[in-house]
C-alpha cells in the first residue's frame, strides 16, 4: 500500500466567521425554527440531494467480504429527516430504522460553541463528540441496544440516554449535527477490519476548511490523556473516493491509532476490499 501524502497531525484552523456569525447571533425563536426547517430537509440549498432515494432503497452498507449487494446506498451527504437507515449486523439481517427528534442535541451542541472563539478544527470535532456522549451516555449497555428498536417506530432517538448508541446511531447524529453547522460531510456505512476481526461499521466523512477527514465517534483516540475522536486526515482524491455513490470507485483507507478503552495499538481498514488503497495515521 501506498503512503498517503496528507500531514499526521492537525494544524489549526479558526471555525469561520459564518458559522460564528450564525450561532451567536440567532434568537430563541430563530434557532426553534432553524431546527424545524432541519428536522423536515428545507434548509439545504443543494443542487442535488440525497433525499429521494431509489424505491425500498434504504442508507447502509452495501459491500461486505468482497461482494456487492444490492438495497442499500453506503454514503449519505444530506441532513438525515424521514430517510430509513439500515442497522445490518450480519448480511441479510437487518433493521431498518429512521433518525426521530434529535432536538435536544442540536440544543446541547448550542450551549457548547455559544460564545467560544477560536474553535480549532480538531476542537470542533471534540465538541461534536462530547455532544453525542452527552445525548446517548457512553457505551454502557450495548448489549441491550435492540431492546430500544422492538417498537413499530423505530427511530435512534429513542436511545436518548440509553447508553446503548453504537456506531449507526452516533455517525448519524454526528452528521446531523456537521450539517447543522453547514460543513460539507457525509454518513458512510462499510466493511472494515478492526486488527484482523471484519465487522460493519458506520462513521463520518468530513471535508472542512479545504482538507478532508475521516471522523469516527465510536472508536475515540487519545489524546494529552483524554478521549478524543477518531480523525485521520486523507488526501483529496481518497476522500472523493471513499464517499463516492458509484460501485466499484471507492478505497480503502487503513488508519493506525491508539485505544484508549483497550490500552492497545489498532488499525481500523475502512470500506475494506476495494482495488485501491491507502494507509494514513490518525491526527496527533
């Protein structure tokens, strides 16, 4: 495999005047109606969007042990509102559910950039990460997760609290809430290999400020002794790739990083199998 290019660590990167502009000027009832504007997809200005999907179509991984297989679009670049998001834990066994009310996170997310100056890129990511921890709880009752999913509406707010969230539900609200702060993001849902042991695994694809990351809220780094997201950056053409919707055009991208959790050295293969590939460490 071919070394990527990017930089190993993350310079710094004011958070821009827009975005600053826009959250410290905006009333009670404004930001009440920027999140109802969000909540139904009327806030985006795109071109092209990824609300419509193909009929019975639903957003989750779609490559899994070398093989394609249909139902399913593995990136999303939007706001999630009424899309289905495929839980899939083995082929062929799967949930389909749908994101909910999230509002209290938008709110949490709020409180901590009001009034912060000079957010770094990586700050900002941390703060996007300890607003997820802080909406599900840390993972303390995994093994109870698809209790919260035996409903006839399944929506991953209902895991509010749970400390049941794993990868689906935190990439999802992660990318809700980089969409709330209009920087260009995607949900990815992939094979990968976690040091040798293949899984399912969905995270976020973040470009920001004209460099390209991969941000993963369930596997943290550690960083000057704390948890810390996931962040590796990649190059241009890798992030084009990995987040592309085309079959067959993607990458795969090996992160090497440290576990805090597990006291170890890991290496995460994400959209393991693709012909192209790439090896990058996470940001320092």
């Amino acid at each position: 495999m071919a070394k990527s290019e990017s930089s190993n660590s993350l310079n710094e990167y004011w958070l821009p005047d827009a975005i600053k502009d826009r959250i410290h000027a905006i009333t009670s009832e404004q930001w009440d109606q920027m999140l109802t504007l969000l909540l139904n997809g009327q806030e985006y200005n795109k071109e092209e969007t990824d609300e419509a999907l193909p009929d019975g179509w639903t957003i989750g991984c779609n490559h899994a042990w070398r093989v394609m297989y249909g139902g399913c679009r593995s990136s999303f670049d939007n706001a999630f509102t009424n899309q289905d998001i495929c839980i899939l834990w083995w082929m062929g066994d799967h949930i389909n559910t749908k994101l909910g009310d999230v509002k209290e996170a938008y709110w949490l997310l709020q409180q901590k950039l009001i009034g912060k100056e000079n957010i770094d890129t990586y700050k900002l990511f941390e703060i996007i990460l300890e607003t997820v921890d802080e909406y599900f709880g840390w993972l303390g009752n995994i093994a109870n997760r698809m209790k919260y999913y035996r409903s006839s509406e399944n929506k991953i707010s209902n895991l509010k609290g749970s400390g049941a969230a794993m990868c689906v539900e935190r990439a999802a609200l992660s990318q809700n809430l980089l969409q709330m702060l209009w920087i260009n993001s995607f949900y990815k849902s992939s094979w990968i290999i976690k040091n040798w042991s293949h899984e399912i695994h969905s995270y976020n694809l973040v470009e920001y400020n004209g460099r390209y990351y991969i941000f993963d809220s369930t596997m943290p780094n550690i960083i000057k002794g704390k948890p810390n997201p996931l962040i590796a950056e990649v190059n241009e053409d890798a992030f084009k790739l990995i987040s592309s919707r085309e079959r067959y055009e993607w990458i795969s991208i090996t992160v090497s990083h440290y576990n805090p959790y597990q006291e170890k050295e890991y290496t995460v293969t994400y959209d393991d199998g693709r012909k192209k590939s790439i090896e990058v460490s996470a940001c320092k």
